[in-house]
C-alpha cells in the first residue's frame, strides 16, 4: 500500500511547493480536488481538457517527483433539489471524469449527494429516522426517482470512459453508511465503488473493520481520517451533533490525525482488513485535525502509516 495526502489541506498553495512539501514527507501519492465542496486549487480542470499537452505538464509535475495521482476529488450534491446547484456540480463530476480518462487517473471520488423530500424542494433533507411515515416516503421518492436513476447514468458514463467513482459515506448524504453504500451499488452497477473514509463510520457506532469486511472488493480508494469521541459528551446528548467546530470541548466528536482518535491498534487492524479484502491501493490522508498544524498533523498521520502499512504484496506462503 501507498500513503499518499488529499491535497486540499495545501489549497491555496500553488501545487509545486505543494508537491514539494510532500516529497519531503516521502509522501507517494496525492489525491486532488477538482471542485465542489474541497475546491479545486491545485487543478483547473476547464484549462487542462482544452490543452491536453497543459495536462500532460500538469501530470509530470507529479510523476517527476516520484508520485502517482490516486484518484480526483470532486465533492458535491449533484442531486441537489435546487436544479442550477445540481447542474453546476454534475458538471464538474462529468469533466472530472473526463480529465480522469484523459490522464489515466483510476477513481473520482465524491458524495451520493442527498435530494429534497420531493419535487419543489428548495433545500435536501437527510433522513434518518423511518417514522412519521413521511420520512419512509421521503426516502422511497429520494432513491427510486432520484438517487438510483441518476447514478446508474452515471455508471454508464464511467464505463464508456474506463473510469469508476468512489462513494464518501457521509452522514448528511443519502448514502452515509454501510448498507446505504451497497444498495446504491447494487442498484447501478460496478463501476460505482467506496472511497472508504472510516472518521466517518466511528461516530455513527459503525465498526469499520466489520464495514470492510461487507464492502470488500467495492473499495476503490481509501481516506486516512481518524476521529475521536468524547464519552461524557455522548453521554448527555448522543452522537449527533450540529454545534460548530469551533466548539471543541462541548461536541460528541471531531475529527483528529491518524492514531489521535481511536489509536494505532485500530488502524493496524483497518490496514490489515483492507489487505484482507485484497485492497492494495492508497492510503489517502484527510487532514482536518483542529489541534494540530497542517505540516505537523499532517507529519505525523504519514509518519504512522509508512510504518503500520504493508509496503509490498506478500510472498505465498509455503504450507498454503
């Protein structure tokens, strides 16, 4: 396996110096936005499909340096019930996808994004509750006019352009864990895949080994994120919260650098699952530690994953 980083930590720095900074962490590979939520700093992708020689230029920067791209990252709502919002984004995955061809990058990543309640809806509505029956219906409408229409059209544009998309379960999207994950892939084909982030599955109470071993050959690019719980917290208001982050000690959670939050044993053990799925890829870290500087949470997860990681594929061995 790969470490490699999410460049949108380093968004307003231009992206040699970006590069740079990496190389010098012995960083191997780099995941880049390219719009949406994480923006896109470090690629214009409009620039880059009009001039493919700028794209080729573009990638060199990185191969130069001893580095592969993981994977794009376009992080929208491209379901979104306001028709401008959901156009802009699905603009922006279908040019993606498009660059992604062009420079043989394999995954996009991105959200399920979430839709509204029903047709008219100006804002989404992530439902989670099944009772009022209005929520159940709610969902019914989400997925079978909505969710599962569209991404099984955009699982035949990855097709034709050999490319497949990493789904981020998100709490906030229609497809935020484990089973909403596999029936958004069952329902529109292979090309649709996890871009497997486990800071996202502790807080829910989810066991991402467990969540692993379920989703198997469906992960297709990996988020390094940890995540750390607050018990008193959670023990007075639960798991879900909507304070700000800048509300540290009064949150049931946030997020950490790898090994801040749920410990080194923990990601031992995702590393070993995903080996175990047959997962060889990158590990990609997210860097969004409040309680540490860029370079240095950032020094620290990659640190701690060239470490724990296997490196190289293992030999057969002799009594199997």
């Amino acid at each position: 396996m790969k470490v490699g980083v999410f460049t949108a930590l380093f968004d307003s720095t231009p992206l040699p110096q970006t590069l740079d900074i990496l190389a010098a962490m012995q960083v191997e590979a780099i995941e880049v936005g390219t719009g949406g939520y994480t923006g896109s700093g470090h690629c214009d992708v409009d620039a880059l499909l009009e001039d493919p020689s700028a794209a080729i230029a573009w990638m060199k920067q990185v191969t130069e340096r001893g580095m592969t791209v993981s994977a794009f990252s376009q992080h929208g709502n491209p379901v979104h019930p306001d028709p401008e919002r959901a156009q802009r984004d699905h603009a922006v995955f279908e040019k993606t996808v498009r660059l992604a061809e062009l420079l043989e990058v394999p995954v996009v990543n991105g959200f399920s994004g979430c839709p509204g309640e029903g047709p008219g809806a100006q804002r989404p509505n992530w439902v989670t509750c099944a009772w009022p029956d209005d929520f159940a219906e709610i969902l019914t409408w989400q997925w079978d006019e909505v969710l599962l229409p569209y991404w099984a059209r955009q699982a035949e544009l990855c097709r034709s352009h050999g490319v497949v998309v990493g789904i981020e379960p998100h709490p906030g999207f229609a497809v935020y864990n484990t089973e909403t994950m596999l029936k958004l892939r069952s329902g529109t084909g292979p090309e649709i895949g996890v871009n497997f982030d486990p800071s996202h599955l502790f807080w829910q109470g989810i066991d991402p080994v467990e969540s692993i071993k379920a989703l198997g050959s469906a992960i297709y690019h990996v988020h390094a994120k940890d995540t750390w719980l607050d018990s008193r917290n959670i023990a007075v208001n639960g798991v879900l919260d909507t304070k700000s982050y800048r509300l540290l000690s009064e949150r049931s959670w946030y997020f950490r650098t790898v090994g801040y939050g749920r410990g080194e044993k923990v990601w031992r053990d995702i590393i070993s699952a995903l080996r175990l799925v047959g997962y060889d890829g990158v590990l990609s870290v997210e860097h969004e530690d409040p309680l540490f500087g860029k370079v240095e949470g950032l020094t620290k997860a990659v640190q701690l994953l060239r470490e724990i990681r296997p490196a190289e594929l293992p030999e057969p061995i002799w009594w199997a």
